[in-house]
C-alpha cells in the first residue's frame, strides 16, 4: 500500500510522510544530545568525586587551581618555590593565606614536601 501510495504519487501523502520522517529524525538527533550530555555530565561528576576522594582535605583540586589568582596560577605551573614566594610578597597577606591554605587542602601544596619524600623513603 505505501509503495502503491508513492507510485501514485499523491503530493499530499508524500508530503506527510517527509514531514514525519524530517520529525522522527529530530527526535532521534535530540535524543542522542540528551544522553551524550547525561553521559558526560555523569563522567565528569565521576571525576570530581574521584578527585576531592584524593585530596588531603575534601576539596576539589581543578576548583582550587581555577580559583587562584593568575600570578600565583602561574608560580605553580613554573613549579619554583622562588616564584611563590615572590607572589606572596606581592599579594595581599590575606588573601594569599586564603589560597594557599585552599591548595593545601586540596592537595595542590605540600607544606613540607622533602621531608614526606624522606619518611616515605626511610619508610621502605
């Protein structure tokens, strides 16, 4: 019937039929959207457990490191001590404090890092 309906070529039919289908089609692109966005929201909330789970102090290092102001962003990317040390002489005592004690607790700063790589050492 439907291929006797083509044949004929009945304009009105055919019309219906492209629109139904242009809409199923939609349907199935908004759904394939809509579960990619769940899929990726789930993971990345995956992510963030995993890494406030690792962290000294329950807080999310990504969140953390986003938040610091741009110098100090900076001396952590250079990874010199010397650097950080030039950002807190610059900064505010204060709001330093703040950042600082965020990325301590966020396992993005180890206050004494040499001396938890000799304990771990002498540990083995």
């Amino acid at each position: 019937m439907l291929v006797y309906r083509f044949r004929a070529a009945d304009p009105s039919y055919a019309k219906m039929f492209r629109q139904e289908v242009d809409a199923f089609c939609d349907r199935l692109r908004k759904r394939g959207k809509d579960k990619r966005d769940a899929a990726i929201a789930e993971y990345e909330t995956e992510e963030k457990a995993k890494r406030i789970a690792a962290s000294p102090g329950g807080m999310d290092p990504q969140e953390v490191y986003e938040s610091l102001p741009e110098d100090m962003r900076a001396a952590f990317d250079s990874q010199e001590v010397a650097r950080l040390q030039e950002v807190a002489e610059k900064m505010d005592r204060e709001v330093f404090t703040y950042h600082l004690q965020r990325c301590i607790d966020s396992g993005l700063w180890i206050p004494d890092a040499n001396a938890a790589k000799e304990e771990t050492v002498n540990n083995n």
